[in-house]
C-alpha cells in the first residue's frame, strides 16, 4: 500500500512543526508537504496528488475558505481540515455562506462511500458489534465467508456462527477482551458456515468508545486462515517426520548456514566424530576443518554437488584444537555434500549445505583385504602360467624340435624312398614346424617372457610391430612418462594383457585398417587408448550379446581394469570406428618425461 500524503499550509513555522510531530505519532509510514502560502500550495497540487489537506484559516495570500472555493471549482473531493484557532466569527460566517460546510460533507460522503466501496471489493469480513456483541455492519466479504446473507448477519451475536463443539470457550475468551476493554489480535476461532462446513478465522479488533469512555463496540476483521492452517499442519508434520528421520537415521546428517556454520547434527553424525554434545560445536565453519580438501571446498563454492571418499585424520583436529572429540587416528568417511535452496518468488535463494556421511573405515579395510587377496591370487596364477611357459618352451618345443629334425633326417640314409613317401615325411615335418610355432605362442600369451627382460613399453612395442607385420594393420603408438615409473608387476602385466586382448578383438571383429594407442602417465593415473577406424558396433547390444553368447573379450577387460580400481570407458557406433579409454590410479609422485612413439605398417 502506498503511504498517505499529507499536505500542511501553515505559515508559522513553529506551528507547523508541531502538527507535523503530531501527526507522525499516528501515521509514521507517511510523506508530509509543507507550504506557507495557499498559492504555492495549488500550483504542486496536480504534482502531488494529497489524500488530506490541512490549512490554517488565515493564510498570507488567501484564507482557508477561498482555497475551499478554488478546490471546489476544481472538482476535488480530497477531504480537507481547516485550522480555525487563529480565525473569528466572521470568517466562520463567512465560510458557512460559501457553502464551505456543503464543501467539507460532500468531501466526507465521497471518502465514507470510498470506503465502503474498498471493503466490499475485499474478501475479508470487515465488521462491526456493539457493546454487547451484536453486530451492527458487515461488508460483503461476511457473506462471502459466513455463507449468510448480510441481513441474516445483522443483529445476530458474534458467538453465535462458533462451531458448537467450542462455542462457549471462544465466547468466553472474547468476551474476556471486551470487558477489559483491550484489542484483540491474532484471535483464532472456527466457524460453522451455513452451508455446515467449517472454517478456521484470524480475528484482530479494536475497541471503540463515546466521549466520555464509555465502550460502544468492537470494530474489526475476520480472515480465512484454513488453508494457512492446512498447509501449516502439513508442514509441520513433515517437519516432525522429518525430526524423526534425521535423528533416527544411521547416516551421519549435518545442516550448515549459508555462512558455513554447523546449525543442526543429527546423533549419528556425532557419534562418528565423537562428540559429546551438540552445543559443542554449533557454529563450527564446515571449511575450517582440515580435513576437507581444496578441491571439494573450490567444488562447493561454484555450487556443485560433491561424493567423494575420504580419510579423516583426528589428530589434525586435535592439533588446530578445532572441537573436543573422544576418537583418535584415521578412519575412512564416504561424503556427499549438497548446496541447498529455497524458491522464494520464482528465485532460487542458497540455503546452506547439506552433509551426509559414513564411517566406511570397515568396508575400507575390507577392500584392502581383497585387493591384497586378489593380488595374491593374480600373482600365483601368473606363476603357474610362467611355470606352464617353461615347460611348453623347455620340454614340449625342445621334444618337438628334436622330432622335427628326427623327421627331417628320417630319409638320409634312404635314398631308393619314394617319392609319396617323402612328400609325406614333409607334410609331418612342416606339420611339426607349426605345432612347434603354436607351443612357442602358448608359451608366449602364458608369459611374455620380453615383459622380465626389456620391460613394458618395449614389449608393447615388438607386440603391436608383430601385430601389424602379421596382419597388416597399421598401428600407431606413442608412450609418455611411461619409462620413468616403476611398476608392480601386478599393474605392468595386466596393461599388457588389456592392450594384448585390444589387439585382438580388433583383429577378430573390427575391419580396422589402422589402430592408435596411447599409453601416457597423467598423475594421479595412468592413461590407455585404443582407438580404430573399423566397422563399429552398438555399444548396448555388443555388451547383452557377449552375456548372452559367453564371449569374454570387452568383459575381461573390464574385469581386470575393476581389478585395479580403474574406469573404462567405450565409445563405438556402427561404422564408426571403436574407441576405448581406461584409468588406472597410479601413487608414483616423481614422473619423467621420455617419450616413445613408433609407427607400423
């Protein structure tokens, strides 16, 4: 609502000053105009627009009652109070022969049908009672809310529309305020329409009284709270549904202030950090704490979403003395951290953060347990495959090879043997020779024996340029950072085996006439790509038909990259080419920069 705008003409200033004083008591939300003289006054009047003018009788250039003939002629029904102290008889004559009086009670008549035309047109129910509750006006809004028709309201006792079941309470407490003579404010009461439903009413009234203080009624308004009502019930019912969860919940849950500061912590967020009480640590800034780390508080401030695992270290917390804990050590804590937000008038208005955690210490050591069994396991069966190695190349292709020669020699000593007899001691010979070349191979894919003698990325490097002479496919691979790390044996032959296996489904399904790999330490991982321009596939049907059909080849891949706790990521379309990206965490801090790159064809 826009404040009132009163208009002072009054040429003593002093005078001035105290009506203004007066006035603001009453009114404090109001814009005052001080003018001296009636003239100054009317050439800002269509400038300023007044809802009430306050003029002393006798002005310097004019007296009130001409300033009442120049409104008049100009049409304004803006109500207006003269001052008469400094007047007489005479100007009051004068006034009343002006027609100044008609002028002051059409102003009144036109502000009272104002009024009643502004609390019709609302849907509150404006009313007034007398001093013994009954009630002597109603707007229209009291038909709206009450269902009666307004003559059925006159008369009637402001306790009679009370839902009976608690009638005689409210009638009581209101009655209570009318004997005290006192305002009544934020009365909630509910009402039996005449309809027979029921609605819950806001009441705020006021006294009013005769000249001698004598009470005469109540004039106020009654509202229709029972949507507010009903949403504040459900509201709070969520609310205590949600208290319910928050305390009962196994997750650890903490609320902080859009300032960073902890305003709420639910018992098992406490009991991980071990801390007594609550009150202990209201307040705490969710960014002082060192065990958050840079890259989650940077995450944060820009508003994201952040799941991260983390360790949480007490003995920094003891050290900075940031808040009194029972625990000791490291523990393991796996953290998601959400900015919340209000919509207030279609604006999203930050509300702080949302903290969930778990101890995860447990499943931590748990995983370390199966990795280092897993480990284990993978290092025992490369020894049995090494062991298998040996004896396929030192027995097996060392007794092939004497065989073959025994057959190559077979006819040395026979020189009358036929012809289809010799051709025959060939074809064994020459079928030795490749049974002797698939042992050497067995051998070989059991344990690269190159991996022990001239390390990973030369091995690499002779498998892609036998690969390529072999099955004529240009390959293209480059290395970075690799020859300055040292590997465990673990993580070395399993980045062999995922670019050997690579290799492979190229050669048995892509069409591919050329293959880039990329083989580059980028800290904290390690980075391969296998990339080919053959014919492609859908992603999604490859994956249900290697299930399906038991083909291993992609699932293998992604077992042994899970293996070390890496992602894989593949990308292919049909005539597309396929492109496959796995990393795979690597701790080393010291890396150097030697690059191997070579092409083959």
């Amino acid at each position: 609502m826009k404040p009132l705008k009163f208009v002072i003409i009054e040429d003593e200033k002093a005078h001035f000053i105290l009506m203004k004083q007066a006035i603001i008591n009453v009114f404090p939300d109001i814009s005052i105009y001080h003018f001296q003289r009636g003239g100054a006054f009317l050439e800002k009047f269509n400038v300023i627009d007044p809802d009430i003018i306050i003029t002393e009788c006798i002005l310097p250039d004019m007296d009130g009652v001409e300033l009442l003939g120049i409104l008049d002629e100009k049409g304004s029904d803006i109500p207006v109070i003269m001052i008469t102290g400094g007047g007489n008889k005479k100007v009051a004559v004068k006034a009343m022969k002006q027609e100044a009086w008609d002028y002051l009670k059409e102003s009144l008549r036109k502000s009272e049908n104002r009024f009643r035309d502004l609390a019709d047109g609302i849907s509150d129910w404006i009313w007034e009672i007398d001093a013994q509750g009954g009630y002597t006006y109603s707007n229209s809004g009291g038909e709206k809310v009450s269902g009666y028709p307004l003559d059925e309201i006159i008369g009637k006792k402001f306790y009679d529309f009370f839902s009976e079941e608690r009638r005689v309470i409210l009638k009581n407490r209101f009655l209570q305020a009318m004997q005290a003579k006192k305002p009544v404010l934020d009365f909630e009461n509910r009402i039996d329409q005449k309809n027979g439903n029921s609605l819950i009413l806001e009441t705020n009234a006021v006294p009013f009284f005769d000249k001698t203080g004598n009470l005469l009624g109540y004039r106020g308004l009654h509202r229709n709270i029972s949507k507010r009502v009903q949403m504040e019930t459900a509201l709070r019912e969520s609310e205590e549904k949600f208290r319910k969860i928050f305390e009962e919940s196994p997750i650890g849950i903490a609320l902080f202030n859009p300032k960073c500061q902890l305003v709420d912590a639910n018992r098992s967020c406490l009991n991980i950090f071990g801390i007594a009480n609550l009150a202990d640590v209201i307040g705490l800034r969710l960014f002082d704490n060192p065990n958050v780390p840079d890259r989650v508080k940077t995450q944060l401030i820009r508003g994201e979403t952040v799941n991260y695992e983390t360790p949480y270290n007490f003995e920094k917390i003891k050290k900075q003395d940031l808040y009194k804990t029972k625990k000791s050590g490291t523990i393991f804590l796996e953290v998601n951290v959400s900015t919340r937000w209000l919509s207030l008038n279609k604006k999203n208005s930050f509300n702080g953060y949302l903290v969930q955690l778990q101890d995860i210490s447990k499943r931590k050591k748990a995983e370390k347990r199966i990795k280092k069994l897993s480990r284990q396991l993978v290092k025992t069966q490369e020894m049995e495959r090494q062991r298998l190695a040996f004896n396929l190349h030192d027995n097996m292709a060392q007794d092939l090879s004497t065989l073959k020669i025994s057959i190559d020699t077979l006819l040395m000593d026979q020189p009358d043997a036929s012809v289809k007899t010799r051709e025959t001691v060939s074809k064994l010979s020459q079928m030795t020779n490749r049974i002797i070349m698939n042992v050497r191979e067995m051998a070989y894919d059991l344990r690269p024996v190159d991996l022990d003698r001239l390390g990973l990325v030369k091995t690499v490097i002779r498998c892609c340029e036998e690969f390529s002479e072999e099955h004529n496919i240009e390959v293209d691979f480059f290395s970075g950072g690799m020859d300055e790390i040292k590997l465990d044996f673990n993580t070395e032959i399993i980045l062999f085996r995922l670019i050997r296996e690579a290799l492979n489904n190229i050669k048995k399904h892509a069409r591919a006439t050329r293959v880039v790999i990329r083989l580059v330490v980028s800290f904290p991982d390690i980075i391969l790509r296998i990339e080919d321009n053959g014919i492609g596939f859908n992603v999604i049907n490859r994956i249900d038909s290697a299930f399906n059909e038991k083909r291993m080849g992609l699932l293998s891949m992604k077992e042994r990259v899970a293996h070390l706790n890496g992602k894989m990521s593949l990308k292919s379309r049909p005539m597309g080419g396929t492109k496959i990206v796995i990393e795979i965490p690597f701790e080393e801090e010291n890396i150097g920069q030697k690059e191997n790159s070579l092409n083959y064809r």
